[in-house]
C-alpha cells in the first residue's frame, strides 16, 4: 500500500532518477529507499486491473484480500441487482479503496434494448450502487462490451464514462490461474484488463500478477473519467510512505573457486524490501538473516525477525562481479 501511495508527485522525475541509478554499477550499490521506491515501483507506469459482475459472496472478499496483500487497488464493475443483494459486500469494495464503476442492473445485451430500457439499466444501478456503497460511479462498462450510439447518450446523460479494456484476460472463459497471469503481463502503462469478481481462478492468478507487475515497475492504479486510462490512485500525490526511507549497502564476503559471500546492510526503515541485482552467471546458492526469492536475475529480499544485515553466497559461473542492490520500504 505505502508503496502505491508516495508514487504521484514524482512519477515524471522519476524515470531519470532510474536512468541515474542503473547507469553506474558502482554508485548503484547504494541507493537512498526515498528515490529509490518511487524508481523502483511506479516508474514504468500504473495499469488498471478491473473485476466485473460482483460482488459474489464466494470471492469477494478473497479478492479484496489478495488486492489488500498486495498492496494493490483495482476498478470493480457490479451489477446493480448484485449490488441490492449485497450491500455489505459492495461497502467492503469501498472500504478497501477500490474504484467502482457501473456494470447495468441485471448483465443483459443493452444494444438489443429501447432508449428508456437502457436507460432504466444504468440509472437503476446507479442508484443502489449509491444506496449500498454510498458512491456514485462515473465509469460504465456495458455487459460483454457491447455498444452502440444509443447506449453511449444514456451514459452521457448520466455522468458515466464508456470504459472497455485492452486486454482480455479470458477468465470468464474458464482459463486457468496461468494463462490469467500471463495476459495480466501484456499491460503496459494506462492499459486496463478484464477480469472478474467471480471466477477462483482469477483470485488465485492475483498474487502472481502483482508480483509481476511489481518487478515491471508497473504499478495498480484507477481509470480517469476524463480520459479513460489508467493512473495512480487517489490520494497517492499527498501521502507521504508510512515507512520512511532505506538505504542498502553492499560488500564482498568471503569467496571461494566457485562463489563467494555478499554481505548486505539496511539502514534507515526496519520494514524494507531490497532487490538484488545479480549479474550475468550468477545465481543463489545460499542465503542468511532474511528471507530471499529467485535464484537468477533479481532477487527479493525481506526481513525474516533476524535483523537489518544479511547475507547471500553467490554461484560465480565465471563472473566475479560484486551484484548491485536497491532499498525500497513495504
Ligand atoms: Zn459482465
């Protein structure tokens, strides 16, 4: 969550703060958590990740925990009948910060519909979307994307925004967990995916997709009314991180034929999550004082209760290279 929310202000500085760190190995080795979170984890950009036909009382809340665990926000598109069957359901979609949009009353095929029928959709859901969650959406996504010159003056006359995606994610279509992961990586900055409250593939595919996202640099976000992309959330300009800042330093330790030692030291936040940039060759034989994820390319390390210093032993695989490594706070 702190991490989504210091992102705003700095988001356009942010790239050349990357450009700065990545250019020297040598300074890289240390780099403030400050620049380096807002580098680090919305530098490539916000993506909206969107859920329709809820709330559902099976996935609902499994949803909005991965989301919570991830420190993720999404866009959800309920019914209006989901919606007056669900009240507290669609007061925790508010109460979790997520943006929601207007998905018609009852999921029919609008285009086959009169004006008025259309018209009472819309309007209906927005009434008990404001009823039970106590917003009122300006974003619609028509049922199975389907459109038409009508349906888009009933949105216009009632504040709403015609939102559609730009990738598929399938789910709907009974995909599994995988292949909604792997749709979720072809997001790239302002785009919007679809996905739905009710298919526990999609709940289990979350984690994935937000780790993902998260070593793309591509941060959750919600749709802007005004120009139907995604961009950070709310709130995310203003907020200062809840964690302060981190710094990690970086030195060679022991070292054998083969491998060698890589001692690393957090100063500054006790909450911090350093990545580890491993050069060509290297991989993980080892690690001590935190718990460590990958084993080539970057890896993820976060405290383990044992304290701020810790440890990893390199593969060499003929490249001797001390690996650099960045502190962001979580
Ligand atoms: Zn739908």
């Amino acid at each position: 969550m702190r991490i989504r929310l210091l992102i705003g202000v700095a988001c356009a500085s942010a790239a050349a703060i990357t450009a700065t760190v990545l250019a020297g190995a040598a300074s890289a080795n240390t780099t403030t958590g400050a620049s380096r979170a807002l580098a680090a984890n919305c530098s490539a950009g916000y993506v909206a990740l969107t859920f329709d036909d809820g709330p559902t009382g099976s996935t609902t809340n499994q949803l909005i925990n991965a989301l919570r665990q991830g420190g993720a926000t999404a866009t959800v598109f309920p019914t209006g009948s989901n919606a007056q069957a669900n009240p507290s359901l669609m007061q925790a979609y508010r109460n979790a910060g997520l943006q929601i949009g207007n998905h018609s009353w009852d999921h029919p095929h609008l285009t086959t519909m009169t004006q008025s029928q259309m018209q009472s959709q819309l309007s209906r859901t927005q009434q008990a979307i404001q009823q039970t969650a106590g917003v009122t959406p300006n974003l619609f996504r028509p049922p199975y994307g389907e459109t038409n010159a009508t349906l888009r003056q009933v949105e216009a006359s009632l504040g709403l925004r015609e939102i559609i995606w730009d990738v598929d994610s399938q789910d709907w279509n009974n995909v599994s967990a995988a292949q909604i992961r792997q749709a979720a990586g072809r997001l790239t900055n302002g785009q919007i995916i679809l996905m739905h409250d009710w298919p526990q593939n999609t709940i289990q595919a979350l984690p994935g997709i937000l780790q993902d996202l998260q070593s793309r640099n591509l941060c959750t976000g919600h749709i802007s009314a005004s120009t139907g992309r995604a961009v950070a959330p709310p709130g995310s300009s203003t907020q200062p991180p809840g964690g302060g800042s981190c710094t990690v330093s970086v030195s060679r330790g022991q070292e054998w034929t083969d491998r060698f030692n890589v001692n690393l030291s957090v100063s500054g936040s006790s909450a911090w999550v350093v990545r580890i940039t491993l050069n060509g060759g290297q991989s993980l034989q080892n690690s001590w004082n935190a718990t460590v994820s990958g084993t080539t390319g970057t890896l993820t390390a976060r405290p383990n209760g044992a304290g701020n210093s810790f440890g990893i032993t390199l593969f060499k695989n003929g490249n001797t290279t001390l690996p650099s490594a960045t502190c962001a706070t979580s």
